[in-house]
C-alpha cells in the first residue's frame, strides 16, 4: 500500500475506533498481513488441488489404456501379450 | 477365460490364413465407439459413486459453506490420494468394459488388435474426462448466474458479498461500535485499498 494511501486510512481508522494514529497504523499493517496470509493459504490449496486433479488424471489416462489391453490379452496366449 | 484360444480373443487367423486377407481393406475405422462410450459412461457413473462416498468420508472437495471447502482451506494428503483412487478404479472399470464389449475384429495382426484396444481404452477415458469436465463447467456457470442474479435471494446475495468485508470490518473494531460505524463510503474506501 502506497505510504500516502496507509497515512489516510490509519487517519480513517483512528477517527472511527478512537485509536491513536499509531496503533491504526499498526492494526492495518496487521489486517493486511492477516489477508495476504489467508489469501496465500486459499492459494496454495488451489494449487494442490488442481496438481493432485491433473496428476490423477493423468493415472487414470494410463489406467484406461493399460486396462483396455488387458481386456484383450486376458484369457490369450499371454506370451504375445505386451503387459 | 484361458480355454478361448488366442483367435477367439483377439480375432486373429492362424498365420497360414494370413494371405487371404492382403490387399483387403474394410471400410470401418478401428474406433469401436459404442464401446468406447458405453466404457466412458461406466468410468463416470463408478467415479460419481466413489466421490458420493468420498464426500461421506469427510474427503468432500466441495462445500457448501463458504471458504470451507477443501480448495479454499486445506487439501490434505488423504484428498489428494482418494481423487487418485477414484481415477484410478473408475478409468480400470472404462478402459476394461471398453476392451470387452466391442465386436471382434477379423483378420488383424495381434500387435495391431492390442495397439487398438489400448487407444479404445485411452478414448473412453478422454471421452468421460471432457463429458466430466463440461458437466463441472456448466455445474460452475449455473451457480455463477445463480448468484449472479439479482432476484436469486438472501442466500445468494450473501454469496456474493465483498471478500474483503470481514477484514474491513476487523480493522474498523471499536469499543463503541454504535457510535464509530464507519460510513458506507469509508468502508468501501478502506476496501479499495487492498
């Protein structure tokens, strides 16, 4: 935040809540950081789930081709089959 | 299953017959779509199943409240191992039902009958992947518009409301609340910030 910008809103806050220009100062600093923390733990786990979507995925694509070929080689003469 | 011979299986001719069908061409691609959606449909259908059970288990990767699902707070290991699970079971049970339900095919060397069922089986997990993902796209655009909508309700409107509220609401705290409530213009000022 702009040092200006943190000025006004400490000013803003300290006129609502009766708190010393300081202490606005300090709860914002607070706020934001609290935010930012919240907002990167959303993140993180967004990221999680959609590596841990794309990996299965992926396994789940291997699967399929893997299950499609033993459904052919099951019951053959297993020595021709690749599996 | 291994009283069927190869042929039986695989519908591949002796190597002696394997002459008579050179020159032939058949008119039919090799992809056996009824089996390959019929396949897809199952690997869907058993995934459903299993993510149903999944939510009962407490591994629910969507919730109904607001930041309490596992994308907005925490996904944990056993989340991320049952979705492998599920994809795993669900494009087995496709790729399998795929390589049995289809009609034999005559006259195909065995490499060419494998490579085959292998790219059936990788269809029909394709094809419940994209029929999946359009399903949980238009599942999100129908609640988008839910809440989008102005007459959608309380519950909606709620939804909706600004992300930064609580912490605009944390940073204006006061121990006479009545008297400091910030402006509605205030409000919207701090949140302009972030």
């Amino acid at each position: 935040m702009p040092a200006d910008d943190a000025t006004y809103l400490s000013t803003l806050v300290a006129l609502r809540t009766g708190l010393s220009q300081p202490s606005a100062q300090d709860r914002i600093t607070a706020v934001t950081d609290k935010m930012r923390h919240d907002a990167d733990v959303a993140r993180k786990a967004g990221a999680a789930l959609a590596l841990f979507t794309g990996l299965s995925l992926l396994i789940g694509a291997f699967i399929a081709c893997t299950a499609g070929l033993w459904a052919v080689c099951n019951g053959t003469n297993i020595s021709l089959c690749p599996l | 299953m291994s009283q069927f011979s190869l042929a039986d299986r695989t519908g591949v001719e002796p190597l002696a017959d394997a002459g008579s069908y050179a020159g032939e061409e058949t008119s039919t691609t090799g992809v056996a779509w009824g089996a390959v959606i019929g396949g897809a449909l199952a690997a869907l259908a058993l995934s459903l199943v299993l993510v149903t059970l999944g939510s009962g288990f407490g591994l629910a990767i969507v919730s109904p409240w607001r930041g309490a699902g596992a994308s907005a707070t925490t996904f944990t290991m056993i989340t991320a191992v049952w979705l492998i699970i599920v994809q795993w079971l669900a494009s087995a049970l496709g790729g399998y039902l795929t390589g049995r339900m289809r009609t034999k095919w005559v006259g195909l060397h065995t490499h060419e009958v494998f490579f085959r069922d292998t790219a059936n089986g990788f269809l029909s997990w394709a094809t419940a992947t994209v029929i999946g993902a359009l399903f949980l796209v238009s599942a999100a655009s129908w609640g988008v518009n839910q809440t989008a909508n102005p007459a959608a309700g309380y519950q909606a409107t709620t939804a909706t409301a600004d992300p930064t509220a609580y912490y605009v609401d944390t940073l204006f705290r006061s121990d006479r609340p009545v008297a400091s409530s910030p402006a509605p213009d205030e409000r919207a000022q701090a949140s302009a910030f972030w």
